[in-house]
C-alpha cells in the first residue's frame, strides 16, 4: 500500500471513549455524528485536494469512525504501520480538545521524528498553548489552510524551492531550542474559487488506501450520503455564541470580509457531487449574504437540478425569493434557526429578524412546495429562563398546528442546548460578563479535562444569569419530553417512535441523577468504579437522546450512492493512481489555475 507524505487524522472528542463512562447527553442530536463528532471538517478534503493537485499524497483517515466500527480496532498499532512525512489532525471545534491532543500525543510517541501539525479555528485560537505541548511541532492558524500547508510539506519534503519556515504564513513553529515563532497571519484568500469540492478526493482515496472505513466523513454516511457544498468561508452576522460569527473571524483569521464560492462554481460543485451521490447537499452559508445578485446567479446556474439540497437562511426571506428558490431546485429543503420564541431573547443572542417576518417566510415556503422546513430552537441562550424554554415550546406547537396545516407535517420544528461549550472567539466566550454568562473554562486545557466528566452537566463551560446548569439540564429534558409529545400528537413522529424518544430520554433523566449522587461522593476510587459499573446503561443512553437522528433526514430514491458512477473513479484510479491523474481535475484545473484562494464552514 502507498505511504502518504500527509497523513490528516481525525480524533474522537474524547480519545478513549470507549473505556470512559461519559453520558454526553443531546449534544449531538441534531447534526449527522454520534457524540463523538466522528464527522470530519470539510477543510480536511480542501486540504487534501490542494496537496494531490501539487504532487504530494495525502491520506485522511477517520480514526473516530474506525474506533466506532469496531470494538478491536488498535489506533495506536494503526499509527504505528504509518510513515508519513507529517502527521496532521484537526482541532477545528473544542469538542475535539481532548482527543485530538491524545491522538497527537500517540504519533509523537510512536514517531518521535515525524512532525505533528494542528490546524482548524480552536487550534488558531489557542495556538500559543498548543505549541508549548512536546507533542506538537506546527500549529497551522487561519480559516483557510490549504496554502500553508501545502508550503510546509514542501518544506518538510525538501522540494526545490521550498519555503523556510519563517516565510510561511500563517504558521507558528517551534526551534529544537524551544523558541517558539509565530509567523504573521498574512494568508486570508479573498474567495473560494481555487479549491475543488465535489469528494471525488474521498472515492479515490478509498481506492488507493483500501480504507473505506477510515475514509468516510461519518459513521452511517454510505447509507445516507449527505455532502456539504460551501459557498463561503465567513460571516456577515454577530451571533452572540458563534466561533464562526464576523468578529471571530477577524479576530482569528483577520478576515476582513467573507470570501465566496463563484455561485456558477457552487452550481457545479452540487451537480459533481450527484455524479455519485444521491443524497442530499447541504449548501453552508445563506446564498444571499453577498447580495441578491449572487443569489440570482446561482439560482440561474442550478436550474432545474433534481437532487434534494438543503438551504439555510440567516434572516427572513420575501416571497418572490423563495419561489424562485423553489423553481431553481424544486427537491428543496429549508433550514432556519429561531433559536426561541422570544423576540427579546432572539435579539440579545444576535438573530435580526422578529417572529411575524420570519412566520411569514416560513409560510412562505410550505406554499412554494418545499419539502421540509426544518426550525431550530436552542437552550442556553442570554436572557432565556426555565419558563422561557417551555415558552418556546408552546410556540412550536403553534408552529405544528397554525403554519403547518396540510396533511403533509413538513414543518419540523428541534430544540436543542447550547453544547457541550461556547466557542472561544465568540463574544460571549470574549465577554463573558457583558452577555450575562459565567465560563467555568478558559484554557485548552481546562476544556480537555471538562471532556471526560461524567455527564454532559459536568462538561458545560457555561452557566448564565438566567439558568444555572442544573436549569440548563432539566429544561433540556422536559423540553425534549414536551415537544417529543408534541410532534407524536401532530403526527410528525409515530406512536413506536415517540414512546421510544420519551423512554431515552426518561432513562437519561435518571441517569444524570445516579452520576450527580455518585459525584457527591467522597471517595475517589468509589466513584470510578461506580461509573464504570453504570456504562453499559450510559452507553445505550448515548445514542440519541431529545429525537432520533432518522428525523432529520430527507427520504432518497433508490440507492443513495450512485454505486457505477463511484465504482468508475474507483476503477480509473486504480488504473492509473497519479496523484495529478484523478477523476474531477479537468474542469477544476483550469478554474483553479486561473485564481488563487480558500475556505471554511461557519454555521
Ligand atoms: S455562522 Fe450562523 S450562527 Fe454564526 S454568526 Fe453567522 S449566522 Fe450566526
């Protein structure tokens, strides 16, 4: 099998969470992961890409997915086989604080000689702490990394012309002495145009690494392929608790404005993904945040596409917009975050838009036709007491029974709470006070060691004026029973279903009580193996807690991977495994050498 010069790894959140007894609560209920978020960063398949189109092999492996699959799994014999020129892993979101630091610990441990590199927002944000751990050489800062990294490989394998490491932007290095550099964050692409997303990197890679577990983005993905295309790296908005908000990434990334996909070429990036998969596309970011006229335009370039895509929008819509969304892709889903009832409590999180404009965008579009509208509620939120979050239930049942009048039940309205943590570089993670919260961690390491706590009450970085985490918890829990009862009596999940959610989340309920009664516990060595006694029952909680994952997918025809279509870049590939020779460089090459730039998913 090939050796990679690059191998991009991704962790577990908690690297050894197959031995900790950790109830992680509704954390990720509503995104495509377990709560491990095995899903990877699209930025690892840009990184990818940019490298193979330079001559270097990279080589992704989801350790995360692979240690899911199976019991016997051995990451470290695993890491041990491979001998790579660096080893990269993503810190991108600090659920990942504890096992991506693990993990680079293990390379540096079998590998002492081989480099490690982090890369991803938190690794940014906390790049001064993470350089100063032995187990890491290189921290990779920026929204947009696939040009420094592909000049650090180049150093690192000795090409002509290479770069020494103080010309390389972006990066912070260490010198066998120990000091420690930080080099200017000068690399900031203006848009995305140069980068190729259409995952015929991952199909080609399972042919050359014989790793189809390793390769996929989330556990369950062959089954249910859904792909995110970006059409920007950025933000216009200020969400209050946002990582990826337009203050973050100035702060962060000295992003002075988002950089944008051409919306021709996010067109064409949706149709390359339906070459071989039928699943639905996820487009990231609001397709009208760079001005009607770049909506109009992709709305133009995708006409008449048939596959189901997900759009998301961050203000309210007019009713000329969305039929013309509806027209463009009528397969259309539609995804809005109220995050409450409350105008009040809305506002003060940052959203712009009031309820009456955003019910009328809603109707909007269950009279245009569209397949699912998909409404998201948080739980955390400033100014957001325990009564104000059963407000918001209340208020979806209004959605359910006034909005949503047809036989059809194509409003879905999830709530959720805000966690496990609040991003470091969001205003509220900046100013705490000024928001109304109380952080309870604030270096790398303080969110490392809140990863392995027992609960998910445990894990929370955050208290607020208005709930304490206690209240955070109970009103998770009550919210999810209420609206679980809810969607059962509006028809929008069966009576099998909804008795199995009210069980799961009646059986965590008592769970959080047992590991708070086994917390107050004195003794240190009780308390272990206490915990361990209950993982089989925590481990069966873990699963999904406030809904089941099965609610938030769109229904495919047929196969959801177009199996000819993938089996042929396979086939190429494996006859003719250049790394310059791969299926879908041939339009992308010439619209890639015209223009240089970059990415980054926000919400
Ligand atoms: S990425 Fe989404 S949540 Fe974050 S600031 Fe923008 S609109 Fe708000």
């Amino acid at each position: 099998m090939p050796q990679a010069d690059l191998v991009l790894l991704h962790a577990p959140s908690v690297y050894d969470f197959r031995k900790e007894s950790i109830l992680y609560g509704p954390v990720s209920d509503l995104v495509p992961s377990t709560p491990v978020f095995e899903m990877y960063p699209i930025g690892l398949t840009t990184i990818a890409e940019y490298l193979e189109r330079h001559e270097l092999r990279v080589r992704i492996v989801n350790l995360a997915v692979r240690m899911l699959n199976s019991d016997r799994f051995d990451p470290e014999k695993f890491i041990q086989g491979l001998r790579p020129a660096a080893f990269g892993i993503d810190l991108h979101w600090m659920p990942h604080a504890h096992g991506a630091i693990e993990v680079a610990r293990l390379c540096k441990k079998l590998h002492p000689g081989i480099p490690v590199m982090l890369g991803g927002f938190s690794a940014t944000y906390f790049h001064e702490e993470l350089i100063r751990r032995p187990e890491v050489d290189f921290v990779v800062r920026g929204d947009s990394t696939e040009v420094p990294v592909l000049q650090l490989m180049q150093h690192l394998t000795h090409r002509p012309d290479a770069p020494a490491l103080g010309e390389i932007p972006n990066l912070t290095w260490r010198e066998p002495d120990g000091t420690v550099h930080v080099n200017e964050l000068t690399y900031s692409p203006e848009n995305l145009d140069h980068l190729l997303i259409d995952y015929s990197y991952v199909v080609r890679a399972v042919a050359r690494y014989r790793d189809l577990a390793g390769s996929v983005p989330f556990k369950g993905w062959l089954g249910y392929p859904i792909t995110a295309a970006l059409s920007v790296r950025g933000c216009t908005h200020n969400c209050k608790t946002c990582g990826g908000s337009a203050t973050a990434f100035s702060d962060l990334h000295n992003r002075r404005r988002p950089a944008y996909r051409a919306p021709e070429t996010l067109a064409q990036d949706i149709r390359n993904i339906a070459r071989f998969s039928r699943g639905p596309v996820f487009i990231l970011g609001d397709i009208r945040q760079p001005g009607e006229e770049y909506a109009d335009r992709f709305l133009r370039a995708i006409e008449g596409y048939e596959g189901p895509v997900i759009i998301e929008l961050f203000d309210r819509a007019d009713r000329g917009f969305i039929r013309r969304v509806a027209r463009a892709m009528p397969n259309w889903t539609l995804e809005v975050s109220l995050e409450s009832h409350s105008d009040e409590v809305r506002a003060a999180f940052g959203r712009p838009y009031r309820t009456a404009p955003i019910e009328d965008t809603m109707r909007y579009a269950l009279e245009a036709g569209v397949r699912r509208l998909d409404v998201f509620f948080m739980i955390g939120l400033p100014k957001q007491d325990y009564a104000s979050v059963m407000g918001t239930v209340d208020y979806c049942e209004h959605l359910m029974r006034d909005l949503d009048q047809g036989s059809s039940r194509r409003l879905i309205p999830f709530i959720s709470p805000l966690a496990p943590f609040l991003d470091p570089g969001s205003p509220v993670f900046e100013h705490p006070e000024r928001y109304g919260y109380r952080l309870s961690a604030r270096t790398l390491e303080e969110h490392r060691r809140a990863l392995v706590q027992p609960s998910w009450k445990y894990v929370l970085n955050y208290e607020t004026e208005w709930m304490n985490r206690d209240q955070i918890v109970d009103s998770t829990y009550e919210a999810g029973l209420r609206l679980n009862r809810l969607k059962a009596a509006y028809g929008l999940a069966d009576p099998a279903q909804a008795q199995r959610t009210e069980a799961r989340i009646l059986r965590a309920r008592r769970l959080i009580a047992q590991v708070d009664d086994i917390m107050s516990m004195g003794d240190a060595g009780q308390r272990a193996k206490l915990l361990r006694a209950i993982k089989p029952q925590v481990d069966q909680a873990n699963l999904s807690t406030v809904c089941e994952k099965s609610e938030l997918t769109v229904p495919l025809r047929g196969f959801a991977l177009n199996l000819p279509r993938a089996a042929g870049i396979f086939l190429r590939h494996i006859l003719s495994p250049s790394p310059s020779q791969g299926e879908g460089r041939g339009e992308g090459r010439s619209r890639r050498a015209n223009s240089p730039q970059d990415r980054t998913s926000s919400e």
